[in-house]
C-alpha cells in the first residue's frame, strides 16, 4: 500500500521525509500518528454490447458487399498537401470499406 498524505493548507501532496511530512508551501507536519483512510469510488456496472454491429456505425450508407444501411465514417487524413482528406465509409456489419466520394474539386 502506497502512503500519501495531503496538505491541509495548499492541497499539494506531501513528502515523507524521515518521521515528517514536508510540503513544497513549507507546511510540515509528524508521521508519528497516522490514520489511514480509503476514498475509493463505487464500482459501476460495464455493459457488454453483444451485438455484431459496430456501435460507431451512425452515418446512413448503403454497404457495397452485404447492404447493411449504417457505417462508420473514417478519415484516413491527408496524404500529400495538395491533396483532399481521404474519407472512408466502413461498414457496421460486414467492416467492408467503400470509399466516400464527397465533394470533387
């Protein structure tokens, strides 16, 4: 178990130095008498998705390989300066990838 203590004063953690506590405000105070306490927060329950559909998928395209209606859409970003940022849609379903066509200059 880690031992740390806090500054009643500036809130900064505490070095232990021999039997004393030191703070880098110059605070000091005695390790003679320690209580220990344990914050710890509550465990929240974690929900498993069970499902074999992308939960990133929430964009409306029609997958090329199995017809699926939803998609992730990812940016792959830019490659060349001159160049547009290369977009792909990826299937909720299937993970099949079909270029998004976008705006062509």
């Amino acid at each position: 178990m880690m031992l740390m203590k806090f500054c009643k004063y500036c809130s900064s953690m505490m070095k232990l130095e021999g039997k004393r506590f030191m703070c880098a405000c110059g605070h000091e105070e005695s390790a003679e008498k320690i209580t220990l306490e344990q914050n710890s927060s509550p465990r929240k329950e974690v929900k498993i998705l069970e499902s074999d559909i992308n939960p990133l998928a929430v964009d409306n395209h029609l997958c090329s390989k199995c017809g699926f209606g939803k998609a992730q859409l990812v940016s792959k970003g830019i490659f060349v300066s001159d160049e547009d940022e290369m977009t792909e849609y990826v299937c909720g379903k299937c993970g099949h990838h079909d270029p998004e066509d976008g705006l062509k200059s």
